[in-house]
C-alpha cells in the first residue's frame, strides 16, 4: 500500500516489472475496441513523483486492476516487498568512509567524532507538515532512539554531540551502557530541547564544562555548549613517546544549534559571534588547546554565515539581513555601478542595516565582523564524490524533509587537527528512494556527520597556523 499526500492509503499500480503476463493474440484482438473506447479514462490515474515515490520520473499509466487479478496483486506486492527491503539493505553500505591525502605518520590521538541533529521529540510532533511522506511508526521516539543508537554505535566514536536533544535521560541511558559520559543544555521557555556533548569515558575526561543561553544577550533562547576534554593514556595507546608528550593534551568541543529564522541574519550572526568569542577565549585560557566546533548552523554552504567562519571576517552591510544563511533565494540585483539612481536606492534600502541589528549581529554598531580562530571544515578537507558533495566538499545534503533538502550541518576544526577520513551522506537518488527522513533506517530527519580527526605534531601545526594578530 501507498500513502498518498493526504495521509490517505491507497493502492499502488503495479509498475514495469510488476505487470501481469502478456494476452495472448486472440484475448488482445478481443479486448483492442475495448482498449481504444477506455485509453482516456487511463490518463486520469496517472499519479505525479511527488505523491508515490514507487513510480518514476516518466509517466506511468495506473492500470485498473480486475477483480480476478488476485495473483498479479500477491505476485507484485511481494516483488515491491522484496525490493524495498534490499534498497534498506543497501541504504547503509552508501555510506562510506573517504580518506584524505594527509601523511598521519606524525599525528596521535585520532578521534573518530559524531555531529548530529537527532529531531527533538516534541519538534516532530509540532511540525507534521515537515514529514507527510514520513509513517507515523517511524517518528515514535521509542523506534528512533534505538535506531540512533544502533547507528551511533557503528561508528565507533570517541565524541558525540547532539543537537535538538529533549530526551537526554534516555540517550544518556543507552549511551552509558556503550561507555559513554554526557552533558546537557536545555532551552529556556516552552521549548525544552537543547545541546549534548558526550565522550568515551576510558579515553577522555572532563576538565571544565561551559554553556551559552544567548538570550541573555537578547538573541532568542537558543544555547550552545563547550567541553574541555582531556586526553587519558588510554587514547594514546601504547606509544610511550607520544604519551610522554601528549598525555597532558586536551581538546576543546563546541556544540550549538543556531536560530533556524531565515530572516534574522542578525541574530545568526550574533549567535555564532559569541560562541566563536567564547571557544577563541576558552582555547587560551587551557593553554591554546585544538579546537573542534560542530552544530546545526541553519545555514547553506553558499551563505555569508559560512564565509564568516571559513575568512574569519565579514563586512556586515553588503549583505541583506535576509539572506545572511542562504536559506531565502537572494533577489538578483544589476551591478551596483550600472544602476539608475532609483535602483541603487532601492537596493542600499533593502539591505540597510539598523542600529540595533548591528548590535544584535556585531555587539557594536561597526560594520565590520571578525573573529580570532583558524578554522577548517572536516568534509571539505577530504576529496568526495560529486554524487555527495558540492562545489566547496561540503556534503550536498544533511538534513531531508519535506520542507527543505541542503546541507546545514558542520564539523570545524583549528590547523592542530587535521582530518584522516570523513563519512560520506547518502546520495541523492537514495534519498528520493527513501522519500523521506526519519525511515525505517534513519532516526532523524537530518544525517549524521562522521569525521576522524588526528592532533598534528606540535611542529607541524606551529607552520601550518600562525599566531592570529590581536
């Protein structure tokens, strides 16, 4: 059976392959003026892509199925079935590690870490116009936290952070049993969900703990949290030079989930502003330690959100406040230059900024934006397949729903990591296979990042970054 856009189940035609045996001469010289008399009323079954994704992109007929047609139908449902369930099988081996060029020779301490947006329980149940394709079995908490875990587990990692968390009691539970440590941080308000780093127990611990409720800062109740995790001997290994030099390392871990607005490009800012102030300032203070930022940005790979983080640096005003994500399609103006007056007030209006939004954006009512940390994005400094990947590397989808299909999702790093391998996203054509996300797969509407990251010798991350000027 089908689930048609309403919600309503109904049944599906048999397709190409599902179609019952060919007539015979006679039975079609029988049923030709038959055919010929009905062949318009078979144009009014034809059913679009977006409403049953079992057909494909060309035009397929529905066929009016006979009441003594019994066989074709068991025979079709169970090739569908059988289908179905190795396009799951396979779902998972689309995922594959990618490798990059970089000699880890020199490097110790790889880190396998997990960025993701595991869909907030309560975010689920007040947007349901977000998963019309999704069944209401595969977004029942009690099925995806297992299916989360299960998946989380495959990974093998040493880091987690979640966003979108309001059900932390549970993952901490099936978390724990895997070894696993965590910290929570919640909204403020009716919206309870939150940040949650956790850590492999036997390889890290925790040394300082600090949080962001950027509402007290007047950038609405979003959070975004930081853990100073210290390097245990058991992370090195067995290489009692490396541990000799490295036993004393620790490693910053920034997680936050940025306003999803697309029209507050200034309190995106604002957010993201603060939380590279404080992992800049948090990085010093525990002896320039490495520093790996990850969280749902709510902002494309193409925005001047990115480009703020990847240049370290942003001139507010040539931008419209609107489309500081990439979120909203930017409206295509002429050149500057070779406006008329009327056209370059109009533009100057519509992405003039207030004083007040760049308050809210810069913390002063200068333009200009910066920040002092080198950072690099995971995915993009490992080579991809362009069946997974844009034209910066970066995934081309992370997050698949019926509102939205893109890449919002990052794992940043300062020169002192360097990435060995990253997981692929799934291609496109799955995911039009699937339908849409969560599944009976995936536990999320959004896909997980996967990267291992390695500490650079000392000397190797010294020339690779210099001291940012103060």
């Amino acid at each position: 059976m089908g689930r048609n856009r309403d919600g309503s189940e109904g049944t599906l035609p048999c397709t190409a392959d599902q179609s019952p045996p060919p007539p015979t001469k006679s039975s079609r010289k029988r049923h030709q003026g038959h055919h010929s008399k009905h062949s318009r009323k078979k144009q009014k079954f034809i059913f679009p892509e977006t409403e049953t994704k079992s057909l494909t992109q060309s035009k397929t007929v529905a066929k009016i199925t006979p009441p003594n047609s019994h066989k074709c139908n068991r025979h079709s449902h169970k090739g569908r079935k059988h289908r179905n369930r190795k396009e799951l099988r396979s779902e998972h081996r689309h995922r594959k590690w990618t490798y990059s060029a970089h000699d880890d020779s020199n490097c110790v301490g790889k880190v396998i870490l997990v960025s993701y947006n595991i869909l907030g329980v309560e975010n689920a149940a007040k947007h349901p116009q977000l998963y019309r394709r999704v069944s209401r079995k595969y977004l029942d908490w009690e099925h995806r936290k297992k299916l989360l875990c299960k998946e989380i587990r495959g990974y093998k990692p040493s880091i987690l952070c979640f966003q979108e968390v309001d059900r932390f009691d549970d993952l901490n539970d099936l978390l724990g049993k895997d070894g696993f440590k965590g910290v929570h941080k919640a909204r403020a308000g009716e919206t309870c969900d939150g940040c949650a780093i956790f850590w492999k127990n036997e390889l890290f611990t925790l040394l300082h703990e600090e949080t962001i409720e950027f509402q007290s800062f007047g950038l609405r109740n979003n959070v975004a949290q930081f853990c100073v995790l210290k390097m245990n001997d058991n992370f090195l290994g067995a290489n009692a030079t490396a541990r000799s030099s490295w036993s004393t390392h620790s490693v910053l871990v920034g997680n936050i989930h940025v306003l999803y607005n697309p029209k507050r490009g200034d309190i995106k800012l604002g957010q993201m502003r603060l939380f590279l102030e404080k992992a800049y300032k948090l990085s010093q203070e525990w002896g320039s330690i490495p520093v790996v930022i990850t969280g749902d940005l709510n902002s494309l790979p193409q925005s001047a959100m990115y480009q703020f983080i990847t240049s370290s640096e942003l001139h507010v005003q040539l931008h419209d406040r609107r489309q500081i994500s990439g979120q909203i399609c930017p409206v295509e103006y002429p050149n500057f230059h070779t406006r008329s007056h009327w056209t370059r007030f109009a533009f100057i209006f519509i992405t003039w900024w207030t004083d007040e939004e760049l308050m809210l954006a810069t913390g002063s009512r200068l333009s200009h934006l910066s920040h002092h940390l080198k950072l690099s994005s995971a995915y993009a400094g490992v080579p991809g397949s362009s069946k997974t990947r844009d034209k910066v590397g970066e995934p081309l989808v992370t997050s698949f729903h019926s509102m939205f299909t893109g890449t919002v999702d990052y794992i940043w790093h300062t020169p002192e990591l360097v990435p060995i391998r990253v997981l692929e996203t799934l291609p496109m054509n799955i995911l039009r296979e699937i339908g849409g996300l969560p599944s009976k797969k995936w536990g999320s509407d959004h896909l997980a990042l996967v990267c291992e990251l390695a500490i650079a010798n000392e000397g190797d991350a010294a020339r690779e970054s210099p001291a940012p000027e103060l």
